[in-house]
C-alpha cells in the first residue's frame, strides 16, 4: 500500500546494507498485506456502531493521543491550548484549527519518535499529504485532511475494511453493558468487533468508586455481591456475557505483577473488609494479587485468555490529574518484578496446558532476566509484544534480542496495536511487521536461520501467533 | 574444522557487512582452531573414567538437555515423553527413538535459539548430518547418530581428543569421594580431568539434607563438624584433597551474592544453631553470606580460584520439583545485587593481588552498573563470561560492549561452556570465538583498535585468559 | 582538526557500512568545529587564574585521573607506584618518568575502553604524538610531551583558546571563596570560566566534617545557620555570590534520587537535629530529601538550573579511602529509582515551566523505564548526557536509543565532559560528536528522518541544547 506514497521511503526501517535490506524486503513484500488482528487496543466501539463521520483533524489526531500531548506538554504547552477537557469543565480551547495549529508549531519535537512514523504513514497513505509538518503547511494539511474526513470513505466501518482489519477487540470495563457492540451486531455489519473483559474497576480497592462498582456490579448481574461467593459469581456471569460480543480475553492492568493463593476463608475475610471500608494499601495489593489469581482459574473454567498488564504507576502528576483526570501521559512506568511475583499463581494452575496467560511488562530489564525464562518453561505463559512507551523502533529490537534466544518465537503472541488512535492502526502494524522483518532478515544474513524459515516465520509474526494465542 | 561441513555457514554469526566480516574471519582463522579450556563445567567424569559408548541419540542429546525440555515443556510436552525419570519412579517413556520423533518434531520451536546452533554444529561436525531435522528426517538422523555412537571414535576419551580440549573441569560435591577422577587417573591416559570444589550441599543451610551433610562432611574429612572450628578445618582438607585431583577452582552457587564477615563468636554461635536444628530463612542467608568469605579466606591461602554464581531461583515450578527432582529447565533468573552484597567480603579481602574471585551474574543490568565498575577497580575481581541463558550470540554481544569501556579486556576471564552436554562443548566455544571476533572486528572497522591488537585480544579471549585467570 | 593526524582514522567511530557512515561524515563536517560548551565539570580554576606551565606528562595526564588508576589498580599495580598522595603524607613515587613507565607499560589494558580514544586523540591532536604508548616508546613520548608543556602555547589560557572552548563550567564546594575565580576576572582575560554551586558539604549530614561546615556556612555568608530559616537564608546568599562569578547551575551529587517535601515545622526539627548530633542514617536521607526540594525552590526564585546526580556508592573500597582518600576510583554505581523518588518534588515543582532539573543517571535501566518517560512529560525535566562509566562510545548510544523514541532530542541538553582531565575536553566532546553524528545517520539512513533534520539536530545536540538548557 504505501510504495506509491514516496513520502514514505518504500525500505524504511529495514537494515542499511544491501543484503540485510534485500531479505528484509523479501520478507516483508509476502507479509505486508496480510489482514490485520488487532486482539488488544482501545478503540472506541461507538465509532463502528454509529458509523458517524470523525469531526475534525484536532480531534481525531490531538486530543485523544497521550503520547503527543504529553511530548507538547514537556516542552512548555499548556493542556488548555489542545482542547484536553478539564475535569470541571473550565475553559479549554475550542477551536480545531487553533489546536492543530498549536500542534503542527511543534512537529519538530517528534524527530526520533515513533509518533513521527505513526503520523507520516496516516498523512500520507490515507490523505494524500506529502509534506512535512509544520507551522507553514499547518492549515493546509488541516485542510486537506478535514475534507477527507467530510466523505463516505472516511467514516469508521470504511475505515475498518480499508485497514484490511480482520477482528478488533475493545476494551470494556465490567461494569460496561456493551450497547454499541449490541448495536453493531443489530446492524449486520460483519466487521468483526470484539470486546474484552476488564474488570479493574471491580478488582482494585483503589480504584475510585470502587465500593460503589460492586454495588452495581451486584446490580448488573444479579448477584449479592456482598459476600465472596456472589462476587466470584458475578465475574463467571460478566465473562459469560462479555464471550456472547466475542471476548477471547480478559485484561488486568496491575501497579504490580504480585499474585496469591489465599485460604478461601481468608480471601473471603479480606473481600468483606474491602467491600465495606476504605482500604488500606497491603489489603488492596493483597486484593489484586489474589483475583489475579481467581481470574486464571476462571480463564481454566472458561477459555477466555488472561492479559496481566503490570508495572504503570498511574497518574504520577498530581496537579494534572486533579485538573484533567485520567489517561494525561502522566503514566510512569516502574521496575516490576515477576519471578517471585507471579509464583502463587504458577504453584496452582502454570502447568496447565489449556490456560493461556499473556505478560507485559514496562521494564525491559525483565526481557532476558524474568520473562524469556518464564515463558520458555511455562506451558500457561506466553509474552505480549513490546508495550506502550516501548512499541517503537527500537523497543521491538530489544523486546526480540532479549527474549528470542531463551523463549524463541513461539512463545510470543504477535503484535497488539493497544491503540486509541484509529488511524495509526495500520502504521502501527506496519512498523511492527517491517521490524520483526529486519530482526529475521539480520538471522538469515548471519546464518543463524534459513530464508525459507524466516519467511514461515514473518507469517507467524504478523498473523498467526496472534491467531492461535488469541483463541481468535 | 567447520569448513568442509557445507551445512553450517563458514561465516555464521559473523557482522553482514563486507568489511567487518572480513577482518572476522581473519580473526577467527588464527584462533578457531586453538585447544580448548573448559575451566567450569558439568560433564560427568564417569565418562572419562569409564570411558563407554554413549547408549542413543537421545540419552547423548535429548535427556540430560534442560535448554531442550525446557522448551518443549513450555509448548506443551509432557516430560514423561522425553523420558525424563520422575522421582518416584514412576514410569516414563523408555524407548529412545519414540523419545526422538518427539524432539525432532518439536524442532522449529528453537529457530532463533542457541540450541539450534549448538545442535546444527554437533550433528555435521561430529556425525555428518548435514539437512534439517524434522518429524520427516527423525529416523534417518537418529540411525546415523546411533550407527557412529557404536564406534570407538565415539567413545567419551576419543571425542575429548577430537574436540582438542586441553582441560575440562568437572564439577563435585565437597563430599564426593572423586572415585572416577581417581579412576581416571590410575588408567594412565593422558586426558587433563580436573575436579572443582563445590560446597553448597555443606554451605547452603537450606540444601535438602544440609544438617546429615555435614555429619557426612565429618566422617570424610575425619574431624568434628559440631562445631565451627572443625567444620571449616573440614573445608580446608576437603579443599586440599580437591587440589590432588588437579582442582585449582571452587564454586558456590548462591541464591544472592551477599557477604558477611561477622565477629567469630557470632559465626561460631550461628553455625551451632544451623547445625543442630532446622534453618530460618535469615539465618541460613547469614551464613551462606559469611561463608562465601570464610572460602574467599582459604582460597587466599590455598590458591583456589572462586566463583560466584548467584541470582538463580532453583525449582521455581513446584509441581515440576516435586515431580522430577532437580535441575528441570525451571531455575528462573532474579535481580541481583553485588555492590552492597560483596561490600564486607571486600573490606577485608578485596585488594589482595593474590586471591582471584570470578563474578557470574544472570542479572545483565548488573553489568554496565556494577560489576565491570566492581572488577576495573578490585584487585581480586575478575569478571566470568555470559553465563546460563545468556551463553548465545545476543548474550555475548550484550556482555562484551556493556562490559569492556569500564573493566576492560583483562579483567575478564575467557569462556565458560559450563555444561552438561558434551557434544556442544566444540559448538558453544566456537560460538564464543566468533562473537568475539566479530565484536574485535568491529573495534577495528571502527577505529578503535588496530587490527594487530585484536589478533592479540583474540587469542587471550579464545585461551590465555582462561589459562591464567584459572590458574591452569 | 583531526584530519591532519594520520594516527587518529578520520572515519573512527561511525558506522560501517559505506552509506551511513557517508551521511555521519557529512554532519560531522559540519558541525566538528562548533566552539565546546562544557557546562558541567571539574577543571580547576587556579589553572585558568594562575596560568601556570603543567608541570610534566605524568601530573597531567595519570595522577588526577581516576579513570586510569583505577583500571591499573584492577591489575595489581600500587597507587603509590603512580605518585598518588597518602592521606598521612607516607611516601610515594614522585620521579614523574617513573609513574609514567608504569602507565606505559599497562597501556594495553585500555583497549576497547574510552580512555584510548581519549588520550591518542589529546597525544595525536596536541603533542604531535603519533605511535602508541608501550614500554619502549615511554621515554620517548614523555619527552616529547614534557618539551611542549614548556611552551607558551601549552599554558592552560592557551590551551583554552585552542580548544576552541566559549564557556567553562567549574565546581565549587559551598563553602569556596571562589578567590580563583575572582582571579580569573580581575585579570581581564576573555576567556568565560565560570562556577558551579555545589553545596553537597552543607547538605549531606554524612558528610565528613558536616556540622563544622555548617557553622563555617554562617561564618562566610553571615548569617545565623544555628536554625533552619537561617540555614536556607545562607543557601540564598551563596547562591547569589556564585551568580556574580557565572553561576547558571546548581550541582547536587546524592547517593539516592530520593525528595521530600516535609512541614516547616519538620523540617526545621530536623535540621536542628541534625546541626547539633551526629547523623542516624535515616535522618540524614531524609535531610537530603527535603534539601533537594528546597534547592529546586530556590532555582525557581533565582533561575539556577538544578542537576541531579544521584547514584553512586562513594568510597567503596574501604582500606583505599582510609589510606588515599575520596576519589580514588573506587565510586560504585548502585540502582537508582527515580519514579516514587522525585514524586515529592515534582508534586510540588514539576507542572514549573521555568524551572529547569537536569537529571543525570548511573543507572542504564531507568533511561526507557523512567527518566525517558519523566523528562518527555515534566516541564521542568530534561535528561543529561550519558554520565561518567557511560560516557562512552558504547555508553552514548545506549543513551540515545533508549531515551529518543520517548522523550525525543528536546529533552536532553547535550555534552558534559564532567572531567578533571583538561587535555581531555576536545576528545571528550569530539567522541560525543561521532556518536551523535553517526546515530543520526542511522536514522536518515532507516529513513526515519531526513537529512537537513539531522543537521539541525547535529547542530543542537552539539552546542545549542547545552546553550539553553544550561541559560549560557
């Protein structure tokens, strides 16, 4: 798709010399194409149940992407100048243009990123724009986008099929009744949108609102959630109804990976103390770590696949949360261990077979040390791809030289594009696609594998691992 | 040696780039063939003393392998079906064909792994297998190995011969008799065995077993354990009767790499609660910690080199341990400290010339931060090779430049194969070879050093380093 | 410069591959000439105020160099043999030529380290050197270093100019009268040295002499440093004299990255606490905690810029600090969090768009996982370069590739040589050139940017960051 855009360089991000880049090449013109799952990402599903036309280019390509608000915000830009909502609904700017405006004046500060490739490779394959960024070509870039956006073929579901996307799975937390994804099944439109269940509003004691979640949880399913039994109830009935809209997965954003295997009796103390009075931080960790647990032995029951998403310390920047809320790029990410972590969990269901659990992590210092062994022994675990701050360039280099040579590549899943940005999902893919190209070209070139392997390979990497580990 | 062998590439593992492949393969055409030290390693000396064909196949290469079953564990293979013996005696698969069309079929799953390069180069080198085992080629591969393996060329000394290994340490228990060393020796062959002095089942409080060691410990040494003055005479004779079967090394494999260097009335008073009742977690890491410089001050007077091998969570899959025993692909990697954990051992003995205490780690980030920064300055310090999973080409590129800009060449120590699996010593030392080559040649393509000194670099890396470090 | 020097390859230091290393050429070239900006470092201001001849080879270049005497200490070698003062004034070598046959004859083991490049450059570039250093070419190469420094041409001023150096940054103790400074200025000569507060002294409770500074802290600044209120009023004082010689930068070298930000009333008790009993260790931590926070307070009052460089285990080797004293090589790095460490502090300050903190690292694994992400959202954050055992060929790309995709190239202030080592300083910044240089060629060259981007940011990363982030 992209080489006739010559603004994109048809070998970007392919290794230098002539051979490597000839392989990578090679491998990468067989695989390019190949429809996109995207088992992991946070898309809104009112976009495809409503099919309505995105508004403008400040809000479909500003506003909603943490990771170029928080670079314009580093450098001195004030949240009010792009039109982030304050929490008190105080004055913001309003304006589209102005707000883009704001953002093109700073294109500069992307050089490096990925947020620079992710945004070329949307400008230029889905809106013809072949220029570069900048104050200068600010209007007419907005312009040029904004009329795109006015047509048919720029609505969501165009979108989706133009994208090649074979399945998508949202994130839903559990409280969530899934009306969009009832309302694109009602409409008969065979995209295939899938949900996931994400109960963190219901498993983390501090999690705002968190008593009053478990009264509504008790509401929404029927369950008297006011004891250990009914809640465990609860989540077997939201799972249950979260698979009839597709879920093949759950999803666990933790501060930690720390898991537990509680006396029954004690884990229904603990829920009885948390249900009822603010908790204190070791009953919350202690919380987590043991439906961490309850959750695997669920997915055993089940089949829904487990992701375990730890090591983000949430909302770092008081000030900016109490103004903006939540999801400001103020998310830092934190050492995380795993290996002592994850072991009461491990001791009761690792070797099961049937379970799949997913682990990501933030810190990359676990790659070699913690994940890779983990997951080269464990038949219930596999490893997410490169994640959040490290789905970039070189992020996906380590990620593979620092886990291939201990779990190989079959104990990794693909690529998620964990995405709010609809239209960096093909970019995204891309990226992902032409590095895991490059990293098997670079074993080919140094004989570590054959051509015919690393082509086998490159299919699995863009689609098939993702496949079969997401049950899709 | 590998150039007649069209299967493997002669230039594998060397940088794609014209230049720097060239000056590599310079490099290594000096070296590759230079006779092998294997100063720290697990054969079984057995082998040597009694020098019997290996059985099959899969006894050689599948069984003993934990790089192997690990990963075939993690897909879902059961290790019943690999013939690994459960502890209980329960049965398992006995036949060693059946046990090979299980491997062979799994074979893909360790594209991108060491493994794979070990085993490509043992089966055309050793036994001219020279295409891709598959569930096809299983039968004709094993019936090839299997037809060699009969023929004394095969036999445990004739391959040592063959390899061209001038020394092999073996690995013993401070209360191993050392019989088949002693066997070894008697026979009159010429084949340099030496044994290393190991003590972790009299070191470690929490050893399965520890307080009826040290009983044994007595009655093999012939003095009184029950107290702290014998029990560390018996180390010293232990000790003395190592270096009469050629041992110039000890090894201690530690959970940490804590030391202590208490006050004698309070280690005296330690080991008298250790030794008479049942270990707290506390006490039996205080006096691991005090006896890594308890042996650090008898290898001052003795000679013997030391290494330390912490940061390994042993038997982490419980089920697994509880199974099959030991030493079953399920040790996991830990985060590991060095720079306050070796702190007192230093202040008392960390400027000697004399002592020599080789550092291992599985911790990589400990590299850059704290151990080349730790051996470029102590005296006694001298850093060992990429260790364990970090034994691949990705492994050593990473330890060579995170180490080498603070400590240096000199303060490392050559290679390790540090492995239970003869065939792949000739393998993993060629492996090592040419990424140090490739890593000197890159030094030189860029300046850095003159091709004259890499040659130099080269040999020290590839032998005499090895051979002065261990004293050998 | 180095184009004339044959000894010294041209090329050193970029890529391999003929493409990118033709782009690294091309910025290069343009930007190799830029005057040095060396905002951080530990020169000494009498050399500037006094402009003195220096004195021979070996005071120059090994006796106040720890990078060297620490490596050859690794290998056995005395610090007395290289004329290291004793604290107890004991004897040492002092025959110059001596101490530097004893560096010549070691020069080997810097292979592969920084230390070669920076010292055949400072040979090559100023003293015509062109042969490398051994035991044979010692005398000759002393000589002809020794007959230089006799030279006008080689007094310190001169050598400023020739370095081509706009601005100097030195660093004081808060307790210095900065006589060398006023010197410098009532000489009238041009050349721009300026200092640096340092106030490590007066800050860290467990500093040796902590509390007699203290009440020198009152005598110099003329205020009442018995209580907390008084203590802060003389940090303003003092801040404000070093402003009068050049000041833009405050320096704080902490073992921890730890803030606090306590009531007045705590930390007053506190401060009183500690101003008149010795330290607990707690109380001392805490101390530093809340003065880092103090001192980002009154950066924000009197424009100061702040950096932190927290980290390192000083003094490490405890019979060498009793018998040398501080500095001596023997500083560890240790594992360093930043994300619930400067939380305190940037709850407070970190929304400040004109207070500028420039955080420095020991520590490899917090460049993705946490300062990366830190400095690409804070305003107040920037990353300094790669610092110390990083500064490095190695170290420097290390830095760059896992800072870039985060924070991008905005948020770091390009070079510190942070040397004691004056000849040092044009290969210093010229090694950070190539790096930078040649990591900007793999971009343009994976087509990640383009050409005329690269040489802006060239530009930048080589004077204009340090310009403005520094305030020179």
């Amino acid at each position: 798709m992209s080489s006739k855009h010559t603004f994109l360089h048809p070998d970007r991000l392919f290794p230098v010399d002539t051979r490597t880049r000839s392989i990578s090449r090679g491998l990468y013109e067989r695989i390019k194409d190949a429809p996109i799952l995207s088992p992991h990402g946070h898309t809104d599903p009112r976009w495809f149940a409503d099919n309505e036309p995105f508004a403008d280019p400040a809000s479909l390509f500003v506003v909603p992407d943490h990771y170029i608000f928080r670079m314009l915000y580093s450098q001195g830009v004030a949240l009010e100048e792009l039109g982030i909502p304050r929490s008190n609904g105080g004055p913001v700017e309003t304006d589209p243009r102005a707000i883009w405006r704001v953002f093109a004046s700073h294109w500069h500060l992307f050089r490096g990123t990925p947020t620079r490739l992710w945004l070329d490779h949307a400008f230029s394959t889905l809106f013809d724009v072949n220029e570069t960024l900048s104050t200068e070509s600010a209007d007419r870039i907005y312009d040029q986008i904004a009329e795109r956006l006015a047509l048919p073929a720029y609505r969501p579901r165009a979108l989706f099929e133009r994208f090649g996307i074979e399945v998508i799975a949202t994130t839903e937390s559990a409280l969530d009744l899934l009306d969009s994804h009832r309302k694109i099944r009602e409409s008969g439109w065979q995209g295939r949108v899938i949900t996931t269940y994400r109960p963190d509003a219901v498993v983390d004691p501090e999690f705002e609102g968190f008593r009053d979640h478990l009264k509504q949880f008790g509401a929404v399913t029927g369950t008297d959630t006011g004891n250990w039994r009914g809640y465990l109830e609860a989540h077997r009935k939201r799972r249950a109804f979260f698979k009839t809209y597709g879920a093949t997965a759950t999803d666990h954003g933790h501060p930690t990976a720390r898991t537990a295997n509680l006396p029954a009796i004690e884990a229904e103390a603990l829920y009885l103390r948390l249900s009822t009075e603010p908790a204190c931080a070791e009953d919350a960790e202690l919380f987590r770590a043991q439906m961490l647990t309850e959750m695997a032995k669920m997915s055993l029951e089940d089949g829904l696949v487990m992701q375990i998403h730890p090591g983000s310390s949430r909302n770092h920047n008081r000030l900016l949360f109490e103004r903006f809320g939540r999801d400001k790029g103020a998310d830092i990410p934190t050492r995380t261990d795993y290996v002592s972590a994850l072991k009461p969990m491990l001791d009761l269901l690792g070797n099961e077979p049937n379970l799949t659990i997913i682990l990501f992590t933030l810190d990359e210092t676990s790659y070699a040390r913690e994940l890779a062994p983990l997951a080269g022994h464990y038949p219930c675990l596999r490893l997410g791809p490169a994640w959040w701050f490290h789905d970039s360039y070189e992020g996906m280099v380590r990620f593979r030289e620092m886990t291939t040579e201990t779990a190989g590549f079959y104990n990794t899943v693909g690529f998620n594009d964990d995405t709010r940005a609809f239209c960096s999902i093909p970019a995204r893919h891309d990226v992902a696609r032409r590095v895991d190209c490059a990293y098997l070209a670079h074993l080919v070139a140094t004989h570590r594998l054959r051509e015919d392997e690393a082509d086998e390979l490159a299919q699995l990497l863009a689609y098939g691992l993702a496949k079969s580990a997401y049950r899709l």
